[in-house]
RNA sequence: GCCUCCAUAGCUCAGCUGGUAGAGCAACUGACUUGUAAUCAGUAGGUCGUUGGUUCGAUUCCGACUGGGGGCUCCA
C-alpha cells in the first residue's frame, strides 16, 4: 500500500499502482468525470500513469491552469492529427499550449493553408474528439525516436529530439497520430467538446530570424461549447474596447501614410487628455523633488558614441542628418539621457545636492521594424516621461524605493491594479550583448531585487530582457486582447555615469562617480494612454476626460443661457462644449452619450427660471435639476474622490 | 524585416462568375423650435490605395509597391 496526500492535507491508502483517475474516483464520481490530468509531487501527469510510491497529488479541473493546459496541449495533438489526415506529409515542429488556447508550427511543404480552411480542419477536429481516442504514452529509447521520425521524414522532430537525453523521451499515440511529446494529456480525446481554430501566422523555427519560418495554426477548445460562445462574445467586447477603434471613434488621434507610418498625430481631444497626464505627473513629480528641463529633438553623433547607443543601435536606427556645408552628423535623439547627463555636468556637484533629479517629457525618435508598429503601443515617435537620478551609490536604494511609490501612485490613480511587476535581468549565457563591467552588472541587479522586495512587489524575473547598459524593473500591463506592454520602468545604470565621466565631490573632497537611474512611470505617453482607453472602454474618469459636459439646450431660445452655464464653467476651470445644433433633445442626448461625455447639462424653460441644469450621467441617466453652484462642487467632489483614493 | 490576410465616399459596409459603382451615418441647404439615446426633405461627395500587366473592356483576374490587421523576430 502507498500514501497519497491530498492538497487539504488528508492522506488515503490505495494500492501500489494505483492512477490518479482511480484516486478521483474514490473522492467522487463528479470529480472523476471532471479531472482531467493531476500534479504528482511536483509534476503533472496522465490520470492513467500508476503511481507506484508514497506521493501528494493534486486532481486538475478546468479550473486550474495546469489542467486547462492539459485540456489545451492534447487538442493540439488533436489539431495535429486533422492536419496530417488532411494534409498529408506535413512536417510538425511545436504545439504547446498558450494563454488562451493552444498552437501547432507545421511546415505545410508545397501545400497552402488559410482562414478558408479553418472549417474544414475544425470538422475533422470535432470528428477525431467524438471518437475518444485515448493518448497513450509510451516511453522510447533516442534511437528508436530518431528512427520514428527519420522515417517519417521530419527534420524538426528529429532537431528537437537532438537536444534530449536518451532514456527520458516520450511518444504519445492518440488515433493515428504519433508524436514526440513529454505529456502529460487528458485520458481520450473525448473531453474536447468545441473547437474554434483563431489565426494564422508566420512563425520562425525555433524562433530563430534567421531560420525557416513555419505555419503557426492557433486554436482554442472548450469542454462545452457555451464556453466557447461566452470565450469568442467577451473577444468581441474586447475588440469594442481597442483603443485604436476608440481612438478613430472619439477622435483621440489619427496617422498619415503622408506623415509616416508609426508617426502619431494628436487630435485636439487627445491632446487635452495627453495634456492632463503630464500635468497631473508633474505635480507628482515636483513633489517628489524632480526638476524639469528640456532638451532639443537631435544629438549629434558625438554624443551617441559616447553614451554606447551608436554602436549598439547606429546601424539600426534612423540615420543621421546631416549640415549641409560642414557635414557633421545629427541623430534624432532616440532616449534623453546622453542630453540630460550633459545638463548635470554643466558645473561640479557637491554630494549634498544629490540626488539630483531630471525630468523631462521628452520626445524620441526609434527606427522599429515596420512589421512591429501597432497603434499607439508601438510606434516611431513618442513622448517619454522621462527622468534621470543622479545619486550617490548609497542612495540608490532609498531613490528606487521612492520611484517604486511614484510608479504605484500614477497606476492606482489610472486603475491599473492588474499589473505584473517583471525584474529584467542579464542573460548570464550572452554577456556579450551588454556594456559594463560584471560588477557593476550584479550591484545594480542585486539593488533591483532588493528593492522590489522590500516594497513586497510579486514579481517575475526575466532573464535576458535587461536593457544593453543595466538591468530594468518593468510594470507591464496587458490590452484589451491580453498582450502585454511594458508601461512603466525603473533602470539602474551605473555605464552611463562611467561613459560620460561624472562625478560629484563627496565630504572627503575627493572626486566620486554618481549612480544613475532612468524611470518613466508611464513609460511613453502614447503607450499608456492606449492602455488608459482600452481599460476605460473611452469612458475616461472624469479629470482625465477631453470633454466633461455637454450642454444640451432644449431650443434655440437657451442658447444663451447656455452659454452663460459654459462660461461659469469655464471659470471653474470644467471643460465641454454648448451643443447648439437645431436637433431635438433626445438627439443631442444621444450624440452626447455616444461620444461618452461625463455630464450632460440640460437647460430649458424650467432651468432657465431657476438658474439651474438638468443633469444626466452618461451610462446612468437623469440626476435631477441643480444650480451651476451644486453642479460644480458635486464635479469636483468626484475629481478630488478619484484622485485620492 | 519575415509569413499571412486585407484595402470601395469623412465613417461603417454592399457590389454573383470582368461590361467604369450603391446604402446607412456624417457633411452641406431648407423646413421644424423641440424635455432625457437618432425630426423630415433635398444637395453634394468616389480616376474603387498606387502602379504595371492580361483583356475589345479591370473596382473585379495576375504582379509589384504603399498602407493596415494577425503573428514571428526585434524593442535603448
């Protein structure tokens, strides 16, 4: 008999072999219809694999991640199988399960594949579930793998089995599919009840740029197909919620092909907005001890070589301008801080003035492949919130702690609670990719992961993902379709400092080099109001909106008292607009609901006797009759409420 | 940059297998003077993204380019 510890901590006798499908089954039936892999000790498996010691299992469901990711990497199997009875001598490289469902790369030779075809693979999808194959493991020697698949003829198998150990590889059979698979898998093929093949696309094998690019087929499936249904209608909510619709609808911004591809140009609406971000991070920022400068659009040459940014990106950036008779090079400036570092060497500092703290919205200019622009979350021009701390190396925890409650300030302001906290690291295999010393490298990481620590962040670290002259702590936040961004950045830098030759004189009157930090809380203005629109849906919170009233007169005849409620809104610094057009109310009310302003204001006869508006709410309806005075103070009541929260 | 799909009026879209285009909304004009999500009527607006080719004839078929979507790679 062996042990089996349960995740509430009970323990229950079964016999030496027993499978976890058999140990669902003695809890209950329910659960045993419902389990669909479970987590032995630390790793997950079949609910058919017997366990043969003492062990903690964990029955997986649909409600866990691991058993969706169950659910999801044996109907890539199951999308692997329709394609090769649909397209036969097709090559397979990978299907892993994703976030929201799963993918296969295939290498489709001369045959053609596209959302056409989608149906047709679906079909057979459903026809190979409703069969109940069961995936069936099997453990295989190297050599007896490599045969499999030399047979077969598939190179990317073949690359794959390359890099495993002898003794550890596992084939899983379901139907007439073989694949080289770790596992584990649901029991059948049955439990896959809805199908719904997504997109599409190009992907490089192994990820390699350089390398054959394959077809990458993503699906998604459901143990019921009313998942399915509620899954695909909350995409087309989302879809409503993308901010480069909203942004066409609300008339936030807009591109050219004249102007440029990546190239935003704001709309007077989206100005306003943009405006009130930086205002309210200024006032932030001036509390917090930050002085605004500013600096011009381009650097020249010099100045990139000696930041490290020339040989790093000099080829793959925008090329230098150049003046026309002397021929000395200018580089559209694609980050601040070579500009600020010359600003805090313009006369010696003294340690008692550190940290001394740089701000600046400044505009940057990057060359990114054409391929990669995307609305306003990736473009070619745009506006950092960009500061630099220059400090003495004994206060470079205190100053990142201090950024850390900057960063946090400016996202709970905005709502953005959902955020991932991402410590980006060196990888430790390509150091060659980075500038600095190891040293240095390791102070500045260790200063991070102190930090974030201390401020009781859940993080994830990313190895690879730090900039080329320091590690970064990253705030990233996912779009209305659950891509992630990085929004806000915190970087510890101690090459610039060293690059540039900064120093301060410390109390022993001798020379010292400062530690430098780039943060930008919302990381570039564009960025983040893209991600402002798509969490609000267009309904911006009321200090943020372009547009916070409407006035609505019921006819021609309040068109001046209408105009008077604007101007002593105006005074009180509230901004909208007198919709005077010969419409009827209910028109201008829709118009006003439409273009999601906060407030609409209605004024007639009744109003114009008492001094009053009618209010309506958008997305909530009438509030009743008030004076302009009671309008005004219950307006600021909500500003001052969201802003302190 | 790579793979793939897409491109018709300011916006959203229709236009079967090739015979030079249509709707709704918006705009403009007029009438109506209006009480909580679309008043009525009229007018104007497109070398069908650009450019080659096939064809008697191309918005429609093919190629290139430009821009956009999805993903990959990249992201100071």
């Amino acid at each position: 008999m062996i042990n089996i510890t349960l995740p509430d901590g009970s323990v229950r006798q079964f016999e030496q072999g027993v499978t976890s499908l058999e140990v669902a089954q003695s809890i209950s039936e329910g659960l045993a219809r419902n389990v669909l892999a479970a987590k032995v000790n630390d790793s997950v498996w079949d609910l058919s694999r017997p366990i043969t010691e003492d062990a903690r299992v964990q029955l997986l469901t649909w409600n866990d991640d691991l058993g969706k990711n169950t659910f999801w990497h044996s109907s890539a199997h199951i999308l692997a199988e329709a394609l090769e009875a649909l397209y036969p001598g097709i090559k397979f490289g990978i299907g892993p399960p994703v976030e929201n469902g799963f993918y296969y790369d295939v290498d489709l030779g001369e045959q053609h594949f596209s959302q056409d075809d989608f149906a047709k693979v679906e079909q057979k999808m459903l026809e190979l579930a409703r069969s109940k194959s069961e995936f069936e493991r099997r453990e295989v020697s190297k050599a007896e793998a490599v045969a499999y698949f030399e047979e077969k003829g598939d190179q990317y198998k073949l690359d794959l089995i390359k890099d495993l150990e002898d003794g550890t590889i596992t084939f899983y059979t379901q139907g007439n599919f073989v694949d080289l698979c770790r596992g584990p898998h649901l029991p059948n093929t049955g439990f896959v009840k809805a199908v719904k093949l997504m997109n599409v696309a190009g992907a490089y094998w192994r990820g390699d740029e350089k390398g054959k690019q394959l077809t990458r087929i993503y699906g998604v499936t459901f143990p019921k197909q009313k998942e399915l249904t509620e899954y695909l209608e909350r995409l087309e909510e989302a879809k409503k919620r993308d901010h480069r619709k909203l942004g066409k609808e609300l008339e936030l911004f807009t591109f050219s092909e004249k102007v440029g591809m990546g190239l935003p140009l704001w709309l007077p609406k989206g100005t306003l907005l943009r405006e009130r971000l930086e205002q309210f991070l200024r006032k932030a920022q001036q509390r917090a001890g930050y002085q605004p400068v500013v600096t011009p659009h381009i650097g020249s040459k010099e100045l990139y070589i000696t930041s490290g940014h020339y040989e790093k990106y000099g080829a793959d950036s925008f090329q230098p301008i150049r003046t026309p008779n002397e021929g000395e090079e200018f580089f559209l400036k694609p980050m601040n801080c070579p500009h600020h570092c010359e600003i805090y060497k313009t006369r010696p500092r003294s340690y008692k003035e550190l940290p001394v703290r740089l701000a600046e919205f400044g505009t940057v200019y990057r060359y990114e492949q054409s391929g990669e622009l995307h609305g306003l979350t990736r473009v070619r021009g745009f506006t950092q919130d960009d500061a630099h701390i220059f400090c003495r190396p004994d206060q470079v925890k205190d100053e990142f702690l201090k950024v850390i409650d900057l960063v946090l300030y400016v996202f709970h302001s905005l709502g953005f609670e959902d955020y991932t906290a991402q410590i980006s690291l060196r990888d430790p295999e390509n150091k060659q990719k980075y500038i600095g010393t190891d040293e240095a490298w390791e102070k500045a990481e260790t200063a991070i992961i102190e930090a974030a620590a201390e401020k009781g962040l859940s993080t994830v670290t990313e190895l690879g993902e730090a900039a080329f002259y320091g590690p970064k702590l990253d705030f990233m936040v996912k779009d209305a379709l659950g891509r992630k961004w990085q929004l806000g950045t915190i970087q510890v830098d101690y090459n610039l400092p060293e690059r540039f030759q900064l120093e301060y004189i410390g109390a022993d009157n001798q020379k010292h080099r400062p530690v430098m930090l780039h943060r930008a809380p919302f990381g570039s203005l564009e960025r983040f109001v893209a991600l402002v629109i798509e969490h609000c849906g267009g309904n911006f919170p009321l200090w943020l909106s372009p547009e916070q009233y409407a006035i609505l007169p019921i006819s021609e005849k309040f068109h001046d008292f209408a105009q008077q409620v604007k101007e002593l809104l105006e005074q009180e610094d509230i901004r909208g607009y007198v919709d005077n057009r010969d419409e009827k109310i209910g028109r201008k009310i829709r118009d006003a609901e439409v273009r999601k302003v906060p407030f609409m204001l209605i004024v007639g006869e009744k109003e114009q006797e008492n001094n009053a508006v009618s209010v309506r709410k958008h997305g909530e309806g009438d509030l009743g009759s008030m004076t302009v005075g009671e309008f005004t103070g219950m307006f600021k009541a909500k500003i001052a409420e969201a802003l302190n929260k």
